[in-house]
C-alpha cells in the first residue's frame, strides 16, 4: 500500500466517524489512528524508542 492510498483511507474512516457520531469521536478515532500508526512503527523496527524517550524530555535534539 503506498502512502496516498494509506492517506486516502485514514481520511476516508475519519470523515465518516466525523459525519456520523461527532467532534469528539472523530478526535477520539484520531488518537487511536495515531497510536497504531506508533505501534506498528515500533513493532517494524522503524522507530527507536529510547531517542524518542530522549526528544520528549529534551535531551537531545532531532537535528
């Protein structure tokens, strides 16, 4: 699957929870697209958490 069609979909499901049940639901559905998106990033290899862990805090920079 390529980005735009990943990009395509997740605006597809978020534009119809936003029409059918809300703001709130919508944000909520957000959220959870967005901690799967982590998840999986993890579970790949593709992020490393520790240097995230580090970001977050502000001991190192991402430049």
């Amino acid at each position: 699957m390529s980005a735009t069609t990943t990009g395509i979909a997740v605006g597809a499901v978020l534009g119809v929870v936003a029409v059918a049940f809300g703001f709130w639901a919508f944000v909520l559905v957000a959220v959870f697209i967005a901690v799967g998106a982590l998840v999986g990033r993890i579970a790949s290899g593709r992020l490393d958490v520790s240097s995230l862990v580090d970001v977050i805090r502000g001991r190192r920079s991402s430049s």
